[in-house]
C-alpha cells in the first residue's frame, strides 16, 4: 500500500511522485512479498504518467504559435488528476490485499 501512496509526494516534493515509490520499493521489496510487483507497478505508472505530462507541455509550447496551444493544458490537468487518483485506488487495493493495475502504464521495470 505504501508504494502506492507515495504518490502524494509530488503534491509537496518536485519528482516526488516517481522518487516516493521507487525509495520505499528499493527498501521494503525484500521484506515485505508483495510489495515487490506493487512497487514496480507504481514506480512504471508513475514515470508513464511523467511521460505524458511532458508530452503535453512540449505540445503545448509547439502549438501555442498556432494560438491552439490551450487545449493541452486541460489535457495535462486530466492526465495529472488521473494519475493521483489512479495512486490512491490502487493503494487502497493494495491494503486490502487485491491485486492491483495501471492501465495504459508503460513497463519500464520488469
């Protein structure tokens, strides 16, 4: 559960969202079984959703010359939401001892 929830470093810690997850997996994955592919779901999800972030603004910036770039900043509000709410569902599963998964996360760690 905790791997999960360490997403809410990235409201208070610049990149936090991706270095929350990845410390408490690197320390706890030997100890705790299941945390294991928990984290690494998290730490993949979270990068993915840093990814997309960053497609959005490079986006936003190449299209703002065509006076259409506002349109991706809803776009990346919603990517942004979606991934701290998709965090907070799959840590609560996760505590409840459900299997848990991300959709469209890009499996950067296997």
């Amino acid at each position: 559960m905790l791997c999960h929830l360490t997403c809410l470093a990235g409201l208070v810690v610049p990149f936090g969202h991706i270095l929350g997850p990845l410390i408490v997996w690197q320390i706890k994955r030997n100890e705790i079984p299941s945390t294991d592919a928990h984290g690494k779901a998290a730490v993949n999800f979270q990068i993915t959703v840093s990814l997309a972030l960053i497609a959005c603004a490079v986006l936003a910036l190449a299209l703002w010359v065509l006076c259409i770039g506002w349109v991706m900043i809803p776009v990346g509000m919603v990517v942004w939401f979606g991934g701290l709410t998709l965090g907070v569902i799959n840590g609560i599963k996760a505590n409840d001892g459900k299997e848990c998964g991300y959709p469209w996360a890009i499996e950067f760690i296997k």
